[in-house]
C-alpha cells in the first residue's frame, strides 16, 4: 500500500484540482453500517421494499421502522478523524468539492464547505404532498408522521430508489468533475448511477482517477491508482505524508 500511497500523496502536491467523491464506507467508522458489503444494510433486504415511494405507500410500518432506524442512528454518531482530514485539506486548497452519496452530513458537521449531496440529506424530511420541510425528527415523533399543513405523509429528506436525483447537486457534481485533475473516490462500491457516472465522467476529461476502498469495486481496472485499505487510516496515513516536506 506503501507504493501506492506515495503515488497518490505526489498527485495531491501537483493537482491544482482535486476532487473527492465519497460513499457509506467514509461513514462506516462512525458506526454507520454501509449497503453492500459484508453486513451492509442491502444484505439480506430489497431497497425497492424498503427505500421507495411504493414502499412508503403499501409497506408504510417497515418504511418508517427503517427510517426510524437510520435517523437515530444518525442522531448518535458522529464524523470521524477522515472528515475532519477533508475538511482540513478544504481548508488548505487541497480538496476543492466533496461529491458524496452519503445523507449523513458528516463532511459538513467537520467542516467542509463545497459539498454536493447527491441522494439527499437524512438530517430533513418533507411533506410527500405540499413539499413542507421539517427536521428528521419529526419523523421519530408519530408511528405515522404528518404534515402539521396539509397531513400528508412526512418522507426523509433522502432520495429514494426510483426518484431523481437533485438538479442543482447533479449540475454542481458534473461541473466539478469535469474540471478536476484528480478524482479521488473513498468508501464506494460505484454499483449506482447516475452517482457512479461521476468517476467516469472525470476520467473522460483528463482526470487521474484514484479510488480508495476495502472491497474490489468494477472501476478498479479504470483507475490509475486503487489502494486497499479502510477510510481513516488511509486518510491519516496521507495526511501525514503530504504535510511532511519531500526530502531533496
Ligand atoms: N474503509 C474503506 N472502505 C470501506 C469501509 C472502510 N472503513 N467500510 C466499507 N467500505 C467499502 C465497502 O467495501 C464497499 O465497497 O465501502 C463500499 C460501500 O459500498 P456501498 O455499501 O455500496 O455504499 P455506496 O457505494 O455508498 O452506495 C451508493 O446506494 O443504496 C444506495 O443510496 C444508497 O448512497 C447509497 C448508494
Ligand atoms: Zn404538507
């Protein structure tokens, strides 16, 4: 890994224009569990039963049992050392836009400030009816959570399978990766689109295509540098070596 991490840290020093894109396993080490690898939360679950628009209308308990679930688990977790790395290389022009999957708002909690989210935000819900935002809370407060204006049904503010995802965060994610000189992704299996056009798409412009994950993901053979190992101690490891000065 050694190899490949000194390849990485000497891109970082020369890219004018970097890139982060970031999936469940940037959060896992927060205790939140990701979807697809060993005990993920797609494991032994159809998302389309459980995170759809159909779902919330004909399996409306185990819809909101499961959101219930993730919000708070979210309400007792916390950014780890790697978002704050991120926010710090923000910070010092080292990151210029985080693209991430994630609704956890984890990279904003540690500081970061170009952010897109591309599936949403599970710190809101809104009304499926009026479109009336809330905090995700009020999801937790009824078995059926309702709009306090037209009682529709309350739905997190997530992007749910068969939904679109958000315009602004798509145009802002497409430009960004079409100017980016390197393209780092971190904790992503890259199985759903459009979010895993975003590499390709980076790629196709000229970008160095670098992808950080402890699973094979099937961009590895496109990516000019892939280095197995777990979030935060990839992340504290580059850390450490871009902030020590190259003796020569
Ligand atoms: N360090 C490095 N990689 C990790 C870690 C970790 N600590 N923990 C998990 N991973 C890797 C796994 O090996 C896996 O390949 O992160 C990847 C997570 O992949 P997924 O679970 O598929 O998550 P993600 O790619 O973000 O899924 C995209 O799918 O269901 C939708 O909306 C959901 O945003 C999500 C989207
Ligand atoms: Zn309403």
């Amino acid at each position: 890994m050694k190899k490949e991490l000194s390849l990485l840290c000497g891109w970082m020093r020369t890219s004018s224009n970097v890139v982060v894109f970031t999936g469940a396993g940037m959060s896992t080490e927060s205790g939140l569990p990701d979807f697809r690898s060993a005990n993920g939360m797609w494991k032994n679950v159809d998302p389309r039963e459980l995170a759809s628009i159909r779902a919330l209308n004909t399996n409306t308990r185990e819809f909101y049992n499961f959101y219930k679930m993730r919000i708070e688990a979210l309400e007792k977790a916390e950014p780890h050392d790697g978002h704050f790395i991120l926010a710090n290389w923000e910070n010092k022009n080292r990151v210029k836009h985080i693209i991430t999957q994630n609704v956890d708002g984890f990279h904003q909690k540690a500081g970061s400030k170009s952010v897109s989210e591309l599936h949403g935000s599970l710190r809101i819900s809104r009304c499926q009816d009026c479109g009336r935002e809330y905090s995700a809370k009020k999801i937790l407060e009824r078995d059926f959570p309702r709009c306090e204006a037209c009682s529709g049904k309350l739905r997190p503010g997530v992007v749910l399978f068969g939904e679109s995802l958000p315009l602004d965060a798509l145009e802002i994610a497409d430009t960004e990766s079409s100017n980016s000189e390197l393209f780092i992704v971190i904790g992503s299996s890259l199985e759903v689109s459009p979010a895993n056009y975003f590499p390709v798409k980076a790629k196709n412009s000229g970008a160095r295509l670098a992808i950080i994950n402890l699973d094979d993901t099937n961009m590895d053979d496109y990516a000019d540098v892939v280095i197995r190992g777990k979030t935060k101690e990839v992340l504290q490891e580059l850390d450490h070596m871009i902030s020590v000065r190259p003796s020569f």
